[in-house]
C-alpha cells in the first residue's frame, strides 16, 4: 500500500504548476472571463502533461536511469516503476492515452473557437512536447531539454491560450511568455541537473547558466518600471537562491521545492499586476 505522497512523487504533481500558470495569468489578464475555454485549457496542458511525466519514466527506465532523491517531494528518475512497482507497460498506455486526450480535446476547442491558426501553434507545442522525451529525439538527454520546455511552458501556452481567448498579442504579453518560458527552463535545468554529465560544462558551469536562465525573465520586464516593481520580491530570492546553492548535483536538485515556489510567487505578482 503506497501513500498519498508515494503518488505526488510518482506522478511529479508539485511541478503540474509549471504548465497551468500561464493559462491562469491569461484568464485573469481576460478579467476572469469565459470560464469554459479555461476549463479547457487547463485539462489540454494537464493532460499533455502528464504524458510527458510518464514517457519520461518509461524511457529513463528503458535507458537506466536510477532515482535520486526519492526522499524528497522531487525525485528523479522512474519513481512509479522501481519505488512503487507500476509495470512499465501500463504506464505506456497511460501516456499514449493522456497524449490522446490532450490532441483531441485541443481539436476540439480550436474547431469551437474556429481561429484555425491555432492549428499552427498546436502542432508546434505538441511536436516540440513530444520530442522531449520520445526516441530517437530525446532532447532531455541532448542539452536541448530547457529549449523544449521554454518553448513548451512559455511562448506556445500563453500565446495560444490569448488566441483562443481573442485577446490581442502585445509585447507585454511576450516578455511575459519568457518569463514563465524562462522560469519553466530553470526548473527543468535544476531538477535534472543530476542526469548531466559531471564533468560537462553544463555541471561545471551551473550556477553561471541557471542564473542567466532564471534572472533574464526578470531583468526583461525592465522595460516598464511599474511590471518590474512587481518583479522585485521574486527577483531577490531568486538572487538568494542561486547564491545558496551548494556545488553539488544531489544538493542542487534538492532544492527544486525552491525555484517551484519562486514561479508560484512570480505567478501570483504578475496576475497582481494585471488586476489592481
């Protein structure tokens, strides 16, 4: 019998934040309205997801990955499969069916919204979520995962979601995008730190690439002085969470609770912003 927290671990439930957060920002950028296309919303980007969440474990198990911190709220690795004993099989499904779900509901909205250049960007998201993880791509093992997920968690989402809610495209909207894009990166780059090579650049030179990474979606917002006023509580511990980190990869990954929690609090501001 596995408890409540064995399945938040699992599942990597904590990081579903990443992908909802800038659909929640464009609803209340839209003052709250049309509750049906952000319902929507919320269960194509939970959906999809999700099955990344699983490829994820299913293809880390394929290769040999092994768990790293399967004592704290963020492991890495395939939890389901070798800390809770989910046959691997039943998790391919599982992703294929949540991949469905995702495309189909995704279909669904764009021919009731009839803005059929949304096709374009569904299609991107989907192309560059799936390349993530799936052979022979796998840009998570390749260098190019936090490219993916800014594309994946920023820029596509918000964009999108605007679309679908006709709201005109504007540089705020943007540079807002690549913030959460960038923040979506940063999240990624810290948590899987432990499956780069430890004598790589990318491990020698962390704090210098995940400080450019994590400060730039802040600094860019300098253009409008009020917005960036908005920015300065999760600018400054941003700052102190980069000086904090330990030069060690188990540590670094350790802290994904903190760069998490940084996004939910940059989140929380920038939707501060928009409705006062």
């Amino acid at each position: 019998m596995y408890s409540f927290s064995d399945y938040v671990k699992g599942l990597k439930l904590p990081l579903y934040f990443t992908s909802v957060s800038p659909v929640i920002f464009i609803w209340a950028y839209n003052n709250f309205k049309n509750l049906f296309y952000f319902v929507f919303l919320i269960a194509i980007v939970l959906s999809m997801q999700l099955a990344l969440n699983l490829a994820m474990d299913f293809y880390d198990y394929q290769h040999g990955i092994k768990v790293v911190n399967g004592n704290t709220l963020f492991p890495v690795g395939p939890y389901l499969v070798y800390k809770m004993h989910v046959d691997q099989k039943n998790i391919r499904k599982t992703f294929i069916i949540s991949a469905l779900i995702s495309i189909i509901l995704g279909l669904y909205i764009i021919a009731l919204s009839r803005d059929y250049s949304l096709i374009v960007i569904g299609i991107l998201a989907v192309f560059v979520s799936l390349i993530y993880v799936l052979p022979p791509f796998r840009l998570d093992t390749r260098g190019f995962g936090e490219f993916s997920t800014f594309l994946s968690f920023g820029p596509f989402i918000l964009i999108g979601s605007a679309i679908l809610f006709n709201i005109k495209v504007t540089y705020f909207l943007i540079s807002i995008s690549i913030l959460f894009g960038l923040l979506a990166s940063a999240i990624r780059f810290l948590h899987h730190i432990t499956e780069d090579n430890p004598d790589g650049l990318r491990v020698k030179n962390f704090k210098k690439i995940y400080a450019f990474i994590l400060l730039a979606g802040f600094i860019i917002q300098l253009y409008n002085p009020l917005l960036f006023l908005y920015m300065v509580l999760p600018l400054g511990i941003s700052i102190i969470h980069i000086v904090l980190l330990k030069n060690d990869v188990l540590k670094i990954a350790a802290k994904t609770w903190e760069i998490v929690t940084i996004q939910i609090i940059t989140t929380l501001m920038v939707i501060l912003y928009v409705i006062l």
